[in-house]
C-alpha cells in the first residue's frame, strides 16, 4: 500500500483509507463478521486509516470498529466524528451540535465505545450554523492539549470556516464529498486547504456505490437503502448518470481495471493531498479498492475522465433537500 501526508504538518497514511458507515447503517443490512473481516483486511493490505463517526449506526460502528481493531490499535490512524445528532426514537431526525461541552462529551463517550486512550482524527462532523466555529475548535483544542485527540479535521465546512477555524487551532484534514459526479470542493475548498496545508480526504469517492457500475436499476437497492431517497438515484436523474457510468464502464474496460478502480485512481490523481476512504463492509471490495493505488492514468486518461465528467455533470442534488440544507455554505 502506497502512502501519503496527510496535510503539510499531519501523519502519513494509506494514501486509501476504509470508511466504515455502511457496516452499521445507510446500506442495507450487513454481517458483524464481514465487516470485521472487511477491516482486518484493510489492514493487512497496509490501508491503516479507518473511518467512522459516533451518529453511524448511533454509536453501534464505532462500537464495531472498537471490536475490530481491539488487538491492532498500533496498526491503525483511527478517525471518528461528533456534531450530528440523531434520536434513538426516530434515527430520522437529525440536529447538530457544536457546543463546546457537548464537544467533550461526545468526544469522551466514542473513546469509550472505541475502546481507546486517543482518538488520531477527530472531525467535526457538520458545522453548527448556531455556535461560531471559533468556540467549537477552541474545544477541540482543548481535547488535544489533553492528549484525547491527536488531529482535528472538519467535514463539509465552508472556505471561509476552514479559514476561520485554522486560525485557532491548526486544522489537518477535510472531509467532504468528492468524485468524479461530485466535482464541488475543486471550486473553493482543495484551494484553500492547499494555501494552508490541510489534507483533503474525500467521502463517497465512488458516488454511492453508482461508479462502480454494479447499480443498474433503482430496484437494485433495498428497501432500507438510503438512497432510494437519493435525487441521483431518481427517476430521469438515474438515467442521465446512468449513461455518464457506461462511458466509464467503457474506458475501464479498455484499460483492463474496474470502474470502481478507475474511479478511484481519478481522484487519486487530483493530488498527493487527497486520500479517498471508499466505504464496504465487503473483504471483496476491499480487495479491489486497494488495488487502484497501482493504477497509473496519463494525462490523455485524466482527459478523457474529465471530459466524461465535468464540473457538474451529474444529474440531482447529491443529499435530499434536508440534509442539503445542514451543509456549511
């Protein structure tokens, strides 16, 4: 497994990590064995960043990823999250909280549920449009002088939140959306992170599963699958982006990977900045998304990839409206 920084003044990782929601949630149902093999996996391969955050699966992935990394602590750059709250009556209904005494208690809760001394990476997981983002890293920070959390990262925070937070304390990753149908962050967020020295780690590098070209109808997904809620799984916007995946389909064919692959190796060519955490709860895709490290794309690839997929080619929102709506803008 090939490695890289994560940001200017971070630890060097897998320059692929595992995320780890879809074992407890969003997916369908999944096997705790599997996803244990799954993450065990990883690890052998050499992919030591996990992924996971305290509302997946309302505490139950972090527990799961505790149970699997319980006797390979050494071996793992572990990441989790707090800020979106979830009831446990109706999982449904989410807030976010980015109260600095809430941030402690959320914080020393997953260390418990992980079953660790020290979180590697801990994000604020959604932006608090009603706490400023000065007092929630202030907190934070806190955390860290306190040996509790070793990084601190935001996910799907503004250009002008990244630079706000930077300043109280230096900030190593962010996370956000990014793919080829997930073009956003290239706009305004890789520049700023780039100007300070902050880590890029893309979620849903795989566009929901929809890049690896095993969706073909929307019958395809379960029931309890999310994204039958999804605007890009929806009717005429399944079709439009179902017709941009047969032309990768298409050129990953040629090039003898998968699209899956192919996919990843794009965004892995975007910059050695970018670490992507495609999420499985299958030792099989955890197999093949390693292998996308050795993929090696000329400039006439990335061309052509970009000529598939520009800015904004995807048809849809990518969260429902409610969701949309708790992304820092």
């Amino acid at each position: 497994m090939k490695t890289r920084w994560l940001g200017s003044r971070g630890p060097k990782v897998s320059a692929i990590g595992l995320g780890c929601m879809g074992m407890s949630q969003s997916y369908g149902r999944a096997s705790e064995t599997e996803s244990i093999a799954a993450i065990n996996r990883a690890l052998d391969l050499g992919i030591d960043f996990l992924d996971t955050a305290d509302m997946y699966g309302i505490g139950e992935n972090e527990i799961l990823v505790g149970k699997a990394i319980k006797t390979r602590r050494s071996e793992v750059f572990l990441a989790t999250k707090f800020g979106i709250v979830r009831s446990a009556d109706d999982p449904n209904i989410r807030g976010v909280n980015g109260r600095p005494e809430y941030v402690r208690s959320a914080c020393e809760a997953s260390l418990r549920r992980l079953g660790v001394d020290t979180i590697d990476l801990y994000y604020q997981h959604r932006v608090d449009p009603h706490v400023p983002i000065e007092e929630t890293v202030g907190a934070m920070s806190k955390l860290f002088q306190e040996g509790k959390i070793r990084y601190l990262g935001l996910s799907e925070a503004s250009a002008k939140t990244i630079e706000r937070a930077n300043k109280v304390h230096p900030i190593t990753a962010i996370q956000s959306e990014y793919s080829l149908w997930t073009r956003d962050p290239e706009e305004k967020i890789l520049p700023v992170c780039r100007r300070l020295g902050i880590g890029f780690v893309p979620y849903s590098p795989l566009g929901r599963g929809f890049l690896t070209g095993q969706i073909k109808h929307f019958e395809d997904l379960a029931q309890d699958d999310f994204r039958r809620t999804s605007p890009r799984f929806q009717g005429e916007n399944f079709a439009k982006n179902m017709q941009l995946v047969r032309a990768v389909e298409k050129m990953a064919a040629e090039k003898h990977c998968l699209p899956s692959q192919l996919a990843l190796a794009w965004l892995l060519a975007q910059g050695e900045d970018i670490v992507p955490i495609p999420g499985t709860k299958h030792v099989k895709y955890v197999n093949e998304n390693a292998a996308a490290v050795d993929i090696v794309l000329s400039n006439a690839d990335l061309a052509e990839l970009n000529a598939i997929f520009p800015f904004g080619a995807a048809s849809g929102a990518r969260y429902p409206e409610a969701m949309m709506k708790m992304l820092n803008k």
